[in-house]
C-alpha cells in the first residue's frame, strides 16, 4: 500500500475535465486508488465521487494506493496532477 499527498496544482481544481482525466489514469491500473479529502474518502475511478470532493487550487488530498501495479498507479497520478491536467 502507498500513501502519498498531492496537492491539486491547476487554477479551476478538480472541475469537470480534470475529474475526468484522473478517473481516467486511475482506470488504467488494477489497484485500487482512493483519495481522502475533508475525511471524506473516495474511489478515485469514480467521477461522481472525484467531483463532489469540491478540491479547489491549493488543496492537499491524500492518495491511498493499493494492489499490484501501485507504484505506476501512483506515479501516473501524481505526474497527471504536478502537470495541471495538461491545462496550464
């Protein structure tokens, strides 16, 4: 299991489209990936629950990774997030 913060980098947060590209990369992997917010905890391959988190810029969730493709789950999405959903 992986723990790991992110801190949600691009200026409109987790809007639509960004929700939609990390349900996407989380869906790449088998493992399962949860986000915790506000002690609200998610399923990230979700797209209802990754946008009623309501992460705005600046805020810290944490990732909870964990299965057998964990560390590439992790690492893609955390490269999704450090890059702003590829909008800025």
């Amino acid at each position: 299991m992986i723990r790991s913060p992110l801190t949600i980098q691009n200026k409109l947060g987790l809007h639509t489209r960004a929700a939609a590209k990390l349900v996407d990369t989380a869906k790449k992997f088998e493992s399962r990936v949860e986000l915790i917010y506000r002690d609200r905890t998610i399923d990230c391959k979700s797209i209802m629950g990754v946008i009623t988190l309501g992460a705005q810029k600046d805020d810290v969730l944490n990732m909870v990774v964990n299965g057998r493709d964990e560390e590439a789950a992790c690492e893609a999405i955390l490269k999704l997030v450090d890059n702003k959903f590829g909008e800025e």
